[in-house]
C-alpha cells in the first residue's frame, strides 16, 4: 500500500510538471506577443488528455501489481488495528490446546447450555432379579443372563443467566432411556425415554422457589456408582429415593444452616402398569392430599480440617394414600409418613463416609419397604386364627452406608468404594388372610472401583450381592457384576 501511495504521488508530480511545462509554453509564447490560434489551442488540449491517459494507464498497472502481491502475502500489508469481533474469531479458531470449546448458545441474555452423560454398562446376574442392568432384589423365579445396555444415558439443557425483576432465572430439562421398552422381541436396545427433571428455579441472594420435576426433599443422598445411575445403587434395599413434581422453597439461616420445604405432587408406587398413555390416580392421589416434606440441613466447607465440605442433614415426609375395596367400594385412607438422617463426612482427606437412616411407613411411592407400601389383604391374628383386618400400611426402616477410599496413588484418579444397604419391613404389616409370597427383608452390599482418565472419561468395576427375604421362597440370592465405561459433557 506505501508503494501504491508513493508511485501514484510521482505520477501526479510528473502530470503536474508536465502541465506545468505545458502552462510556461503558453504563457511564454503570450508573453511574446504571439496569440494562439484554434488549431494550437486544439493541439494543446490533446496533449493534455493523452498525458492523463498515460498517468491512468500507469495507476492501472501498479494496482494491478499491488494486487497480485498482496495475495501471495497478505502479512505485508501495514498493520491496522482490528475490531473486537475479528480477536473473537481468531480464539475461536485457535487449536484446542489453547482454549477449551464452550457449548451453548445465547437466548436473549440467556445461556442455553447441552449436557449430558453416555453410559456403557455391560453386567452379568448369578440369579434371577427383577430387574437385569439395574437390579434391586433377588427373586425366586428367573435365572441369571449376561448382557449390556446404555440406556442409562442422559441427555439434558440448562438455561442460565436470566432475570426476573430482582431474582436469577434457570431451568433445566434431562432424560434419560430407562422409560422401559416397546413392544417388539429385540425392544431391549431401544430404550424409551424417561423424563428426569424438568423446572424452573427463581434465585435471590438466600432464598430461591423451584417449580418443576426435582428430587425429593425427603430423603435426597444417594450412593456414588457407575453401574446404578438411573435408579440409585442401594433402591429397595435402604435408599428411599424419588424425583417429583413440586413447588420447593429453600433458604440459607445464616452460614452454615439451610432449610426447605416442599408441597409435591403424590406417587404412592401403585400406578396402574396397564396405562400407556391416559393418566389415571393412584393411592396417593385418589386421597387428594398433596406430598408435604422438609429438610434442614448443616453444612461447613472444612470438616474436621480437611479443607473438604460436609453435611447432615434430618428430612421428613408426610402424604395420604385412599383405597377401595369391596363390591360397594369401602373408603380405606392410610397416612404416608417418614423421617431420614442423612450425612456426608469426610473422616480424612482421602476418607469419605455418605449414607442415610430411615424409618416410616406406606413408602413405597420412594421403593421404601421393598417397594412394598400398602397391604391390601392384611390380617391379624387372634390367638390360632387370622382375622380380615382390611388396609394395612407396611411399616418398614433402615438405611444404608458407603465409604470411599482414594488412595495416594494413580494422581487421585482411582476411588474405591465400599457400599452396605438393609430394608427390613415389619413382618407384622405383611400377613395376609391368604399365604402370598411377599418379601421380608432386603441386604445389599457392594464394592467398586472408579478410575477417572480425564474430568469427562471414567471407567469402573462393582460386584454387588443381594440377600432377599420371601415369607414362602425362604431366601433368594444373586450376584451382579458390571463393567461400566461413563463419557461426561
């Protein structure tokens, strides 16, 4: 570009002069007296316009040059200073070595965010269960079988950065493809999709209101496992877990306690399995009382001087179930009640301990009581007789435990974990005026290993034993292996 600049500047200096020159003839032959006649000043004009045309024919040429030069080498050109939007192209083409990707988009003065996980999970069952990938007991009928699955998969997007009026607005929508399976002889790898969570939360600096599906207040902890992620490692054998439709509010009383409270919608564990698309009341809805649950919890960020956080946290529910029997539709209501301890505490620096403790009744609606909530055909004894006693609900407690170990070895990438979990229902709730085979007593225990390749990739190894009670089966045992492989983003 200085090139084009200077050699169009000797161009016009040469025209210049030339015209000059061309003046001083003029002016000379005036000056003598002589006046031009028409055929001269025709002369004149003429070798004007070819001089311009000469200078014109050199600008085109130069241009021409200037060109073919900056194309071959674009870095000759001056320096300029470039806009702010040419640096944000520049970074986003950088190698990823020197930036990390964002996913995303802006909505508005929003961030939509994609996330998810992709499970592998290939297992193994010594016996029968009721459940192959995922199982939650063993069962006196069905046989073991090897096999893999990823319909543990989740997929979800998080909407983040918004307001309304004073308050943080987010949202989140995931699932997963654990909604069971079609109709057809090879429907088990086509998972249908479940819904996870799906709500809207409105946060101020202490308080925040979430209206959606999220997980209960009641009972939330849940152990760490690869190979139970879409039902929680420990489910019917101690952990009482659930996600639900719900209104919660939640507050921070200072620094280290915070409170919540939740009106939710009622999932008593007895929906009719025959209803694929028209949604018809179960128990806890037929009673029309709502969930009513709350948690307070205690929470520091450096427990026993492990620059580790930890909590314990006490939780209660409350809800109805309402039942008819009978040809004339007798109305039988049985309250839905439970209370859970739960913690987590880092005993070292390596050395974790999670678990929860509970006690309640009618919790099937949480697999509480070995998913067994309500007995239907409940009789009492009067001294060698059974009596008919109605709607019972099954009182049941227990809890379970894991501790995790990270040794000083493999970069802290590996864990190991230790898991315990026990539902023992009370035999008592369980009678009934016909024998029928329902289950007593739940044991689980289950060890495993994670190792973590990068933040996004782990790959893991659990055995887990089951150990279940049945009032005619007697005891059923199984053993579940499953090698897992989790790629998150």
């Amino acid at each position: 570009m200085a090139l084009l600049i200077n050699f169009a500047s000797a161009v016009i200096l040469n025209g210049q002069t030339r015209e000059g020159s061309l003046k001083s003839e003029v002016e000379t032959s005036r000056s003598a007296g002589k006046k031009a006649t028409p055929d001269e000043r025709i002369g004149q004009l003429e070798a004007q316009v070819a001089a311009m045309q000469q200078q014109i024919e050199e600008l085109k040429k130069l241009l021409t040059a200037v060109s073919q030069a900056a194309a071959a080498k674009p870095e000759a050109a001056t320096p300029t200073a470039e806009p702010k939007y040419a640096e944000t192209a520049r970074a986003e083409n950088a190698p990823a070595a020197q930036q990390k990707p964002e996913l995303g988009v802006n909505v508005g003065s929003a961030r939509l965010t994609p996330y998810g996980s992709v499970y592998f999970n290939a297992f193994t069952n010594s016996g029968g269960t009721n459940n192959a990938d995922v199982p939650l007991f063993a069962t006196p009928a069905g046989r073991g079988g090897t096999g893999a699955s990823l319909r543990q998969t989740r997929f979800g997007v998080r909407l983040e950065g918004a307001r309304a009026g004073n308050a943080n607005l987010s949202a989140v929508v995931e699932a997963d493809f654990f909604g069971g399976f079609p109709s057809v002889g090879i429907g088990e790898n086509f998972g249908v999709v479940r819904l996870r969570l799906a709500n809207v939360r409105l946060a101020w600096e202490k308080t925040s209101l979430t209206l959606g599906q999220d997980w209960s207040v009641f009972a939330p902890a849940s152990p760490t496992s690869l190979a139970a992620a879409a039902i929680p490692q420990m489910a019917a054998a101690g952990n009482n877990w659930a996600r639900l439709p719900q209104i919660k509010a939640e507050t921070k009383l200072g620094k280290f306690v915070t409170m919540q409270a939740a009106v939710a919608a009622p999932q008593s564990g007895d929906s009719a399995t025959n209803a694929a698309f028209f949604l018809q009341p179960n128990s806890g809805s037929a009673s029309r009382v709502p969930y009513f649950q709350g948690r307070v919890s205690i929470a520091d960020s450096n427990v026993l001087d492990t620059k580790k956080p930890g909590s314990i946290a006490i939780s209660g529910h409350y809800g109805r179930s309402r039942v008819f029997t009978g040809s004339s539709g007798v109305k039988n209501d049985s309250d839905s009640v439970g209370i859970a301890l739960d913690w987590n505490l880092p005993l070292h620096d390596r050395l974790i301990l999670t678990g929860e403790a509970f006690t309640g009744r009618n919790l099937a609606g949480f697999q509480g009581g070995i998913f067994q909530g309500l007995n239907a055909e409940f009789a009492y004894r009067n001294g060698n007789t059974l009596v008919p006693g109605g709607v019972r609900a099954i009182g049941t407690r227990g809890g379970w435990a894991q501790l995790g170990f990270t040794p000083d070895a493999f970069r802290d990438r590996l864990t190991i974990y230790g898991s315990l979990g026990l539902d023992d229902p009370r035999n008592e709730d369980l009678v009934t005026f016909v024998p029928r085979d329902v289950r007593t007593r739940n044991f689980a225990a289950a060890i495993e290993a994670i190792y973590k390749f990068t933040p996004q990739f782990s790959a893991g190894i659990e055995f887990r034993r089951f150990r279940t009670d049945w009032t005619l089966s007697g005891r059923q045992n199984s053993n579940h292996v499953n090698l897992a492989a989790v790629y998150s983003f």
